[in-house]
C-alpha cells in the first residue's frame, strides 16, 4: 500500500530492531501505557506470535522517498463476525513525528481494513495524555464516541482513555 509521503509494508524481520527501540523508548512507552521494557527474547516471541495469528494485520511504515522505517501501524483484535477491529500506531522516528504521517498511515490502513478486509468499522483507544495520537486519528476521519473516564493509572494518578471510531461508507 502506498499513500503520498509513505507505504506500510507487512512488517518483516527487517523492521525488528526499530520496533523493538521504539517499544523501549521512555516517551513511546507513557504513550502506550506500557510498564516495562520489551528484551530481546520477549521480542522475539512477539514477533513470532504476530505473524502466524490471523486475528490481526500488522505493518511497517516506510517513508516513500528512501524507505526509511518510521512507525508501525497495525489492526489487532479482527472480528469478522462483527466486520471490526481495533487500530494501533506507532510513529517511533522522532523526524517523522508532528507531520501528519500518523493521520496519513491510519488513513491509508483504514482503506485497507474497508477495502480488502471488508470490515465495517475501525476504532481506536487513546490516553488522554496523548493528544497528538487523538488528533491524528481525528484528522483522519476517526470521531470521538466516549471518554472512559479514569480508566488508566498513569504516574501515580488516573487518567481518561477516548475512544474514536471510523466506519466505512
């Protein structure tokens, strides 16, 4: 798939490294609301594990220009029952950050989750402590459905998670 300024790629051993950076790095994880860092054995069985489950599509993004590994974009929890699923992004190049890249990826995931996958509807959880994640998905056509209020301890105090959701027209 390729958008404007970027590509997703179905993320392969190449795109491991970056990941697995990204997953580490202090400010990526508050955003994520992840505890503790990811080692590489941990890694490794991620990996595994991702590319043989049929419940989620998960992709690298690249910079159309020179193919630079800047983030990663994923669909997880595919429910084909109910034609749903849950997005997820990651933009970890901190170059790459705060330039519309992000909406751009879930924009260009969420044609694939309509188009090829035929799913109805996509969605979203994003902390409250990361509006740049709330305006990306809001700039890419996702609307705000609720605030689950004091649904994450962060830093010792609770914090609100929204969710968006875009559906297919």
């Amino acid at each position: 798939m390729v958008a404007n300024r970027l590509r997703l790629v179905p993320l392969d051993r190449s795109h491991l490294s970056r990941t697995r950076e990204w997953a580490n790095d202090a400010l990526i994880m508050q955003l994520m609301d992840r505890p503790y860092p990811v080692s590489a054995a941990e890694h490794e069985t991620w990996f595994a594990a991702v590319v043989s489950r049929d419940d989620c599509a998960y992709f690298a993004i690249e910079a159309a220009v020179d193919g630079a590994h800047i983030g990663n974009v994923w669909l997880w929890a595919i429910d084909r029952r109910h034609a749903k699923a849950e997005m997820r992004v990651v933009i970890g190049a901190e170059s790459a950050r705060k330039k519309g890249m992000g909406a751009e990826a879930i924009d260009e995931l969420c044609h694939y989750a309509f188009e090829r996958l035929g799913l109805h509807r996509v969605y979203a959880y994003v902390l409250s402590t990361n509006p740049a994640a709330r305006r990306a998905f809001e700039r890419a056509g996702f609307v705000l459905e609720g605030t689950l209020r004091d649904d994450r301890r962060a830093e010792g105090r609770f914090i609100d998670t929204y969710l968006l959701a875009r559906v297919s027209t």
